[in-house]
C-alpha cells in the first residue's frame, strides 16, 4: 500500500509539473549561485593563504562587485528568461555573451581603479577575473544541460520510445538521428545508423551513434536481437526502399518508417494545418504505407507550361468529385485559375469537397454545379453560363465487372455523356477540352474499355473535323492506367480486408497491373492537356508492372502480419471483362516521344467523322431501347479488337465468328 501511495504522489507530481515552467527569478538566482561558486573557488585559495584581518572584507567586498557586474549584465541579456529544458545551440552563445561581457566590465573597472585611485590598488587580480568568467561560462552551460537532460527523462523515459535506427551515414541521417535523439517527447530513440554499401569508408560510430553494417545473412538476428522497433528512410533513400533493400525488414517485422521531405518543415510555424506541433520532428515521421515502396522513377513536369496556361482562366472539371476529379480541382486550384466550375451528381461528395476548397483554396472562384453529363440542356446552360476556357472531362463508370451487368448505362455516360460534353465545347469556343480515358480501351475484352474507345475516337475525329471548318477548340485525351487510393481500387480494398482480418481476395496469382499515384496521373493530364494541340491521344509511362499477389503479401506484411498465416490470402477468380495481364503503354513501335520521358502519344488509326457519327448513333439509340445484344454487337462490330473475356458477352464474339452476325469491314489503318 505503501509502495502504491509513494507511486502514485510521484506520476501526479510528475503530471502537475513537468509541463510548468520555472519562474524567471528562480533561474536568476541560480546563475547568480554559480557565479558566487565560481568566484570562491578562483579566489578563497588565495584569501587562505594570509592572515590578514581585512581579507575576509576584501572578499565579500569583491564578491558584491562581481555579483552586481553579473546580475546586471545577465539582466539585460535576459538569457534568465528563456525555457532552460529548451535550450538550444543559442542559448550556450547567449551565456558565452554574458560571461564575456562580464568579463570586460570587471577588467574596466579594475583598470579604473588602477588609474583614478591614490594607492593604484586593483580590485583583484587580472587572471582571476578571467578564470572566474570561463568557470561561470562552463557551469552555466553545464547547469542547462543538466537541467534539459534531467526534463528530458522526467518527461519521457528512454524505455518509454520506440527504439530505431536511421538509414545512411550522410550528415543529413547524422542530423535526423541527433533531432530525433535530442526532441522533447519525441516518440523514438535511434539506437544506431545503418551503412549501406554507398555509404564509404567504415565506421565503428559516428557522433555517438553505433554504425551497423548491412549484412543480408545476420543483420535480422542482430536488429531482432536489439529489438529494433523501426527503420527510418529519409526521403533521399525512397529509391532504395523500393529497389527490396526494405524486405528484410518487413519480413522480420521492423517496420518501416519515412521523414517527410525537408522543406514540410517551417520554424516559423508552430502548428500545422492538422493542428500537430510542427517543430516536433516525429510529427513528420510516417510509416511507410504499400505506395511508397511501389517502383517509380521521380516524374519531372513542366509546371511552368501548366501555370501559364491556367493561371486566370475558367476551367471546367466533369466527375469534379471523384479520386481523378477532385485532384485535378486542387491542382488548377494551385495555379491559381480564375473560377473553377466543379461539374457532378454526386450531392454528398460535391458538399465535401466544397468544404475543402473553402478552407484550402478560400480566395479562388468555385462553382458549384449539380448535373448529369447524360443531360445535354443541363450542361449547355453550364456552358452558356460559364464559357470555360478549358474542360477536364473526367465523368465516366469506371468499374469493369459492374458496367458487364449494366453496359448501356455505360454506354449512355461514357460514350453520348462524352459526346455531349464534347459538342458544347466546340460549340462554346473551349480553348482546350482533355478527356481522361483508361488503358483498358486498348484492344478492350469488357464494356467499359468498349465504351472508353469509342469516347476517344469520337472526340478525336471531332477534331478532325473541326479543324477542317476552321474551328479553334482542341481535343486532346489522355490514357493511363490503375490508380492508387482511388476510389474502388484494389489498394483501399486490401487495407479493409487486412483491418478485418482477412481473407485478402485476389482474383488470380498471375494477374499483373500498373500504377501510379493519384497527383502523379492529375499533373501528367494537366501538362499532356497543355502540351497538346489537338487529335493526340497521351499515354503515359506507369513504370514496371506489379504482380497483385506480390502487393496483398507486401501489405499484409507491412501492417505486421505473416501472409498465410496471420491473414490468409484467396484466390476467387477473374471477374467479368478482367484481364491477366493489361496491355503495355509504352511500345515504342506504336508510340511517338514528347518534351516529357513520362508523356507519348499514341499512334492510333483516325476514322471518317460521318462514319463514326452514325454508328455512335446507332450505339447510343440501341443502349437507350435498352437493345443489350444489339448494342454490344454494335460495338464489337465498330471496334473489332473488343473481345470479351470471362464474360456474358464472349457469345457474341462466337456469333460474330461463326457467321451468325456480319461484323463491318475495319476502316483502313492510319497513322499519324
């Protein structure tokens, strides 16, 4: 009972006091302690040695002057007024000033006496007004030091953070380890730094801090043996991260954490826009989630052409709402465009992301604007209303097994929604309309590549068209792949199955896709979208493909799990109009270079606009009736590379193969 009593008086003594500072008279009076120490232990040697009777005057005379020199000088220095368990490299400079200053006023006063005085008696001696500056100087550093350390442990025991170790011997990883080392309520405590094989000359340790060799066959036992919590990445090492320097890690359960970039930081700013503390160090420390360990080179843009073209204009974004909308809203946002009409259905989502560019973007014009891209009266007031320079058409269904089970709604948004939104901004005089289209209208196997394809080749011979009448608006679409975080995409859906426990589904272990990150797809449209002159189609290069399977064992992992055993993992099957493997956008063969390694175009087939208008037509009136067949029959029939895979519709490929229905005859093949 004791013991519990004792304990309990020590935590609430800790809780009442150790975010309390000490009251500034306090810390005067405690340097004003040291320099009394410091002057008896220069001057009482002396004193003892003779017997004078007037000695004991002369000291405590000379104690007064020098504690009144002091007093006034640490006064208007007001180094007793700054938080002693925050001192920093500053404050040791402010008290060498104090020391210094002190020094030289005793010197003056000394020498004063000498000249004004009958008897040219010092006040004391030269040499021991020295000593007693420099002792006073060390034992005033030494009490802060003191005093921060004893805080630091009061606060928050070394057992009490994670312990860790930062990557690299570079004097940037030298720095992060020492902040992280030295912060107040940090969260960890490097332990040592990890050397890489680029990393130079050996070293047992560096400024304190043990250096570990990177050695595959023993360094797991040795980290899991000094029960390493963590393995911090600075941003610089990213590349290394993804290039499996990462897995032994992950398969040992260390896991991997990420320092945010430099320049996040700003000393000015005490809270950030989260509200977290922004100078604490292990507020930027993140874990490092299954995105940041996929292969991607660094992607240079050209933001100038971007700024130029955007900044002051009216842009209308279509699906404003969505993963690819809502980002190229925040983006046109930061070039500082005019208005920005965010066009969408969607009532909840548009509420919130209004919320959003209130408080991110609180000076830039934005408009609401509820409507269907089906509704052509709707969107020709916005038009009419709006007149927007540039359109970013990026409304459409997107997900392959759900648009095999409703084709002509996909058919009506994605194909007569694109015509729709194409057509009035021809006929507003748009400078630019960019249309967001997907990988998988190459050679399409489901509806809703089907539907991409025709959206692409009919703004494209649009184009074509418009030029040879004179018109100015330029068409330009951009094609990439799988996106990561959004909206149903596999990633979102791996974390909830791991969070629920598993089973984490895939649909089969060979199938293979590509990806990029959300700001990365939004900034290569905006610069392809700028770049273009009309009629191009933009793919993208999205790196090496990444094996599904490999991605749920990876996460599964990263979240501290054993794949198979802690989470299983399932194979379920392919879905309808899934493929194994997507098609590749970077053959060189069928590509043209640009300005940007990351950004081609494509060399597609152009078609005769009068062609092309009539059988769209066709499609769309069909999907109205609510016609399936036919409809998909049409479309098989305009675009003859769509092959159904693992789908309802493969029938009709056999209709159309064995003679059942008579496929038209494929426009001729053109290149541009």
């Amino acid at each position: 009972m004791t013991t519990f009593s004792r304990k309990s008086l020590y935590y609430k003594w800790i809780k009442a006091f150790r975010f309390k500072t000490a009251p500034t008279w306090v810390i005067l009076l405690a340097d004003l302690v040291i320099v009394a120490l410091s002057y008896a232990l220069v001057t009482l040697p002396y004193f003892f040695r003779t017997s004078e009777l007037t000695q004991p005057i002369i000291f405590f005379r000379n104690l007064g002057i020098v504690l009144l020199v002091y007093l006034l000088v640490i006064y208007f220095s007001k180094s007793y007024t700054h938080i002693i368990r925050l001192s920093v490299i500053e404050d040791l400079y402010r008290e060498l000033l104090v020391a210094v200053i002190a020094t030289i006023v005793l010197v003056g006063l000394n020498v004063a006496t000498v000249v004004l005085t009958i008897n040219h008696m010092e006040i004391m001696r030269f040499w021991d007004i020295v000593v007693i500056g420099t002792i006073s100087f060390s034992f005033l550093v030494m009490e802060r030091l003191i005093i921060k350390q004893l805080y630091t442990h009061m606060i928050q025991p070394e057992s009490d953070r994670k312990r860790v170790l930062v990557l690299g011997t570079s004097l940037s990883s030298v720095i992060l380890a020492t902040a992280l080392k030295n912060e107040m309520g940090g969260k960890y405590l490097p332990i040592g730094l990890l050397a890489t094989k680029n990393d130079g000359k050996e070293r047992k340790s560096i400024n304190g801090f043990k250096v570990y060799r990177y050695d595959p066959a023993t360094i797991a036992n040795t980290f899991v043996g000094e029960s390493i919590y963590a393995l911090i990445f600075g941003n610089n090492d990213i590349n290394l991260m993804r290039n499996g320097f990462a897995d032994l890690f992950i398969e040992n359960d260390i896991k991997l954490l990420l320092i945010n970039k430099t320049q996040e930081f700003d000393p000015d700013k005490e809270k950030d826009d989260n509200g977290q503390d922004n100078n604490n160090i292990s507020a930027h420390v993140k874990e490092v989630q299954i995105e940041d360990l996929l292969s991607r080179d660094p992607i240079v843009l050209n933001n100038t052409l971007v700024r130029n073209h955007i900044k002051g204009s009216c842009v209308l974004i279509t699906g404003a709402c969505g993963s690819i909308g809502s980002e190229i809203v925040r983006q046109v946002a930061a070039y500082k465009a005019r208005k920005i009409v965010l066009l969408d259905q969607a009532e909840t989502p548009m509420h919130d992301l209004a919320l959003e560019m209130r408080d991110k973007f609180p000076d830039t014009d934005v408009v609401l604007y509820m409507g269907d891209i089906q509704n052509r009266e709707r969107m020709e007031r916005a038009f009419a209303t709006y007149r927007p320079n540039y359109v970013f058409h990026a409304a459409a269904y997107k997900h392959v097994p759900m648009m095999e089970k409703n084709p002509t709604e996909a058919v009506l948004t994605n194909v007569m929604g694109t015509r729709n939104i194409a057509d009035l901004s021809l006929k507003y005089g748009v400078y630019k309309f960019v249309m967001i289209s997907t990988d998988k209208a190459v050679n399409p196997s489901n509806v809703m590549g089907c539907t991409k394809r025709l959206a692409e080749i009919y703004t494209q011979t649009l184009f074509f068209n418009a030029q040879k009448r004179g018109k100015k608006t330029q068409f330009i679409t951009t094609r990439f792949g799988n996106v990561l975080g959004s909206n149903g995409s596999v990633i979102p859906l791996f974390r909830k199955q791991i969070a629920e426990g598993g089973p984490v589904t895939v649909t089969d272990k060979r199938i293979i896709r590509y990806f990029m990150t959300i700001p990365e797809a939004c900034s290569l449209v905006l610069e392809a979208g700028c770049m273009g002159h009309g009629g191009e189609i933009y793919i993208f290069d999205m790196g090496k493909p990444v094996k599904i399977y490999d991605l749920a064992t990876r996460m599964i992992s990263l979240a501290g799990l054993r794949p198979g055993v802690d989470i299983k993992i399932e194979e379920i099957g392919l879905r309808p109009g899934e493929k194994l493997y997507e098609e590749l956008l970077n053959d060189k063969e069928k590509t043209l270079k640009t300005d940007n390694d990351k950004i081609m175009i494509a060399k597609v087939r152009t078609y005769d606009y009068d062609n092309v208008t009539s059988h769209i037509q066709e499609i769309i009136d069909l999907a109205s009736q609510g016609n399936t067949h036919d409809m998909i029959l049409a479309m098989k029939e305009f675009v003859p590379e769509y092959k159904s895979l693992n789908s309802q519709f493969e029938k009709i490929d056999e209709e159309i193969k064995t003679g059942e229905a008579r496929p038209s005859v494929p426009e001729t093949e053109v290149y541009y």
